[in-house]
C-alpha cells in the first residue's frame, strides 16, 4: 500500500502555507484513508487529495 496508518503527509494550501496530517487506521467505504489533522479544530476525515500533496514519510 502506498499509504499506511500512521504516515505523517504533508500539503500545501492554496494560500501558500504547509499543514501536516497522519494517516488514519480507519477507511472510507472506498478504501481511502482517513487522516487526522488540525486546521482550527482536530478531526479525522477524507481529505488526503484536498490539497497539494508535498511531502510523505514513514517511521521505519
């Protein structure tokens, strides 16, 4: 799989600025991760592809 819980992703918004997220142990019904973030409040969501993808590391 090219993503796994607990791989930290990194995008970039549209105003410029750089926001983190980890990869969720939960799905969508379609077999995309979930991903925790906090962009003004914490929630897990299906937002993987929202924003530009630039960054996605994997604790050995």
């Amino acid at each position: 799989d090219e993503w796994k819980w607990g791989d930290v992703v990194y995008w970039k918004f549209s105003n410029g600025l750089d926001h983190c997220g980890i990869i969720s142990d939960r799905k969508t019904k379609d077999g995309r991760p979930l991903v925790i973030h906090n962009a003004g409040r914490a929630v897990e969501e299906d937002c993987l592809t929202r924003w530009e993808i630039t960054g996605h590391y994997r604790y050995p």
